[in-house]
C-alpha cells in the first residue's frame, strides 16, 4: 500500500492521503489524476535524433506542476539521471529503456535497475544532509522505463513507472509537507553543485586543450 518507512512524521500525514488517492478512494483526486494523466500523454515521436528515453523523461518530469527537477546530477563520483522535488519527497530517478526481452532477461534487468535506483537515492540522501544542501528529506527511488518491454507502473520500495503511463504516479507526488521555499532552496542548492561540477569539467577541458 506505498507504505514508506523513510516517512518523516511531518510527511506521514501526507502519504496516508497519498494511499487513499492510490486506493483510489477519493474521487476528487481521482478527477485531478485523469487531467494530470492527460496533461503527461506523452507526445508521438519526434523525427528528431535527438530524442531519447532521457530526454523523454526530462520533459515529463519537467511538466508536473509544483515538481522541482535536476537532469544528470553528480553524486558520489557518477551521475544520477534526475532528482526531482516534488511536495511529498524528493525522488532519485533513473531512466530505464526496456525492450522486448525473454521472462528471465526482462526480471534481470529489472533487478538491476531497482537496485541502482536504490543505491542513487542513498547517494542523494546523503548529498542532501550534506553542507553543500543541508537539508534532511526522505527520498524515494523511482525506475522510470520506456520502449515495448516497459511495466505498468508499480509502487513499492522502488517505485518502477511507465513513462506512457505516468498520470496517476505523479498525483501521488502533488501534495505534501514540504513547503515550496524549501522545495526552492533545496533545488537551488542541487544546481549549485550541478554547477559546480559544470565548472570543473570546463576547467580541465581547458587544460587538456592548452
């Protein structure tokens, strides 16, 4: 029943209703999730080389009203495809194309990217108690898949979400404790140090090139 462990008290009043909307129990909240569902179709494919299950998921996780996101985020030596702010936690999200695969091929895989998805959301949590943010917020890991082998969405420890069909996972994240002034300086804070790492790469590009 999406229940978290992570759920700080401040949140966990929050995420019941949260439960009640994936019950769909409430109806009001249902109606919102039809019009966010529709509002997130995603768009037929572009004739464009550049689009990507990374840039499909950017624009989707852009598009959420009151969501706050940071594309390829450095963490710990790597880089974490999206971290986004949402109002109920912040979210570790990694991008997953998933074709057509035997049964065994497809839980392998699977099993991978839950667990890389688990391994993003640590890293994230403890860049965000850090001093670079210095803030102390649950974060939830999501797989977010795309292409003909992709799930229907499921919830659990790690989120696993289709990317055709994402309406409904996202009303889930609409609402919650976490205040926008600190859903903004938080995501000012992760673009710092986007930056930061942004700043570094041009540096030694330079001094490669010199």
């Amino acid at each position: 029943m999406w229940r978290r462990a992570l759920v700080t008290a401040g949140v966990t009043a929050t995420a019941i209703g949260a439960v009640e909307y994936r019950g769909f129990v409430a109806g009001a909240v249902a109606a919102s999730a039809f019009w966010l569902a529709a509002r997130l179709r995603p768009r037929a494919p572009r004739a464009d080389a550049d689009v990507t299950p990374d840039t499909l998921s950017r624009e989707l996780l852009d598009a959420v009203p009151e969501w706050l996101a940071v594309h390829d985020l450095p963490v710990d030596g790597r880089s974490v495809d999206h971290v986004v702010v949402t109002p109920l936690a912040v979210l570790a999200v990694q991008t997953a194309w998933w074709g057509r695969a035997s049964e065994a091929d497809h839980a392998r895989r699977r099993e991978q990217a839950v667990e890389q998805a688990r391994r993003d959301a640590r890293a994230v949590k403890t860049l965000l108690a850090s001093r670079a943010v210095g803030f102390d917020l649950p974060v939830w890991p999501v797989v977010l898949t795309w292409g003909p082998g992709a799930e229907d969405s499921q919830a659990g420890l790690v989120d696993v979400v289709s990317g055709a069909d994402a309406g409904a996972w996202a009303m889930a994240y609409s609402s919650g404790a976490i205040a926008p002034s600190v859903a903004e300086r938080v995501h000012g804070a992760l673009l710092r140090v986007q930056a930061r790492r942004d700043g570094q790469r041009t540096k030694a590009q330079h001094a490669r090139a010199a």
